[in-house]
C-alpha cells in the first residue's frame, strides 16, 4: 500500500531534509500520479515492477544524486521543467534574475528581443517567454545536448514559436542587437568545484567558471556592449564571493551605464544589473 510505502521511505530518509516530502515527490514519480493523488489513496497498492523502481530509485538518492536527476524534472518560478545530467538544475536563486527582467520588461513595452546566454535547460528563456507572449526571445549554449532538453521545454510550454535556440560560445553568430540579455554562466572558481559539485552529477561544463570564476563572464562583458540596444538591459548572475569584482568588470566595460549589484533573498551578492539609457 502506497500508506506503507511511504511511512518506509520517510524513514528511511530520517537524515535527509524534509523525509516525507521526499518520499512523497518519489513515489509519485513511480506512480506517475500527482502527490495529492498518493496521499488521497492510501490503500493503493504498488506493482512489483513500481517497487522495484522504488528501490532503485532510493539507492540512486542514498549514493548523493540530487532529486531532480531522479524524477527528471525541477520547479522554477512557478512551472516544471526537464533536467537531464546535461542540464544545470535550475536554483530558486536564479528566480531574482527573471524577477529583474519581468519588472524591466513591465516598463519597456516597446521592447521586442531576448536573448538568455548559456541556456541550459532554457528556465529562463522559457520562462520569460510564457509571460511576454509578444517578446522574441533567442537562446544559446555551447552543450548541443542541453539545447535539445531546453527545445523539450519550449515545446512543452508551448513556447517553441517564440523562441530561437542556437549552438554558440555566448553570444550568438551575427550582428543582431537584443535590448534585453540574461545570462547564467558558470561562474564557480575551479578549486571550488568539489565543494558545489561533490560528487559529480550536475555538469561541470555549466559549473566551472575558470580559475577566478569570472573568465566567461569578463568574455561575454567585452563583447556585449555592441550587441545590447540603447535602451537595454543585461542581467547576469555571479557567485556570491565574487559580487564586488563583476561589479568592477562590469562599470569597466558599460562606463556610461548605470550598473548595479543586486543581492538574493538569502542577502548574497547575486545578479549584476546594467541598464543602458
């Protein structure tokens, strides 16, 4: 009975954050039914198949492989989307940086072009475009496997008409200006790579931001000001430790626009916001 079940792996994951929940978010997974549904039925009985799912499932989360990987999909900013190993897990703090762009975007109706640099599961891209059905929005990443899991997520969102996914080292080929630029780049210095990523599960290639954290970053910042319009905007978010020095990389590179460092709800140093006028 799913009642069993559950009492077992709450149990079982008494060392974890929130068991239950857990336990929960796992056997609806199995079940391929809504968590409401699981608690509502209590006297449904598994399958020997779905039990022997159960099992695997919970061995894969006892070895440190994070939830999302296991049921293949993360919440952000209100919908769900496909993550693979391929794919970065989407993180609640990367919610403040499309916060940012959704209030910038209230206030420039006119604006009409996107762009979200290193895509990854394409949460940002997918997720703006849902809420400004008249933006064009463009994606790139260097993963030609990620861009496949952010295309799934466009098309499940039905916003694959809206949104452009290309294969590029940041920005993409071309001349073409966007008045808004979002970008989540890897930005973990390489020594703290074991720290973030214990046990090498998410990709390290949406992780490593080089030996300081900001090469991709000050890459990007050096050839942007030729491709953001006037008025623009350009969010990008940055390691916590690393807040003031994107700060100085970016004054540097957008002297005449009004930059600033925006902190998360954890008060962490956290997105860079440069606003050209």
């Amino acid at each position: 009975m799913t009642e069993t079940t559950l009492r077992r792996l709450t149990s079982a994951l008494r060392s974890t954050e929130q068991p239950r929940q857990v336990a929960l978010v796992l056997l609806a997974h199995v079940l391929q039914k809504p968590k409401t549904w699981v608690v509502a039925h209590p006297e449904a009985v598994l399958s020997p198949e779905q039990n022997s799912q159960i099992e695997r499932l919970f061995q894969r989360l006892e070895a440190g492989e994070p939830l999302p990987y296991l049921t293949g999909t993360q919440a952000f900013f209100g919908l769900d989307f496909v993550v693979t190993h391929h794919t970065l897990i989407p993180r609640p703090e990367t919610e403040l940086l499309v916060e940012e762009a959704l209030s910038w975007l209230d206030h420039h109706p006119e604006v009409k072009t996107a762009l979200d640099v290193g895509t990854g599961s394409g949460c940002i891209a997918v997720t703006i475009a849902s809420r400004k059905p008249n933006l064009t929005v463009s994606g790139t990443d260097i993963s030609a496997e990620a861009l496949k899991i952010a295309q799934l997520n466009a098309a499940a969102h039905r916003v694959e008409a809206q949104i452009t996914f290309s294969h590029a080292d940041l920005l993409p080929e071309g001349a073409d200006k966007f008045d808004l630029v979002c970008a989540n780049l890897p930005y973990i210095p390489s020594a703290k790579l074991t720290e973030v990523n214990t046990l090498g599960f998410e990709p390290n290639l949406a992780l490593d931001g080089g030996p300081d954290g900001l090469g991709l970053i000050l890459r990007l910042l050096n050839s942007l000001p030729s491709r953001l319009s006037k008025p623009g905007l350009a969010l990008l978010e940055t390691e916590s430790t690393l807040g003031e020095e994107t700060l100085t990389l970016a004054k540097a590179a957008f002297p005449l626009a009004d930059v600033q460092l925006r902190q998360d709800l954890a008060g962490r140093d956290r997105l860079i916001r440069i606003e050209v006028k």
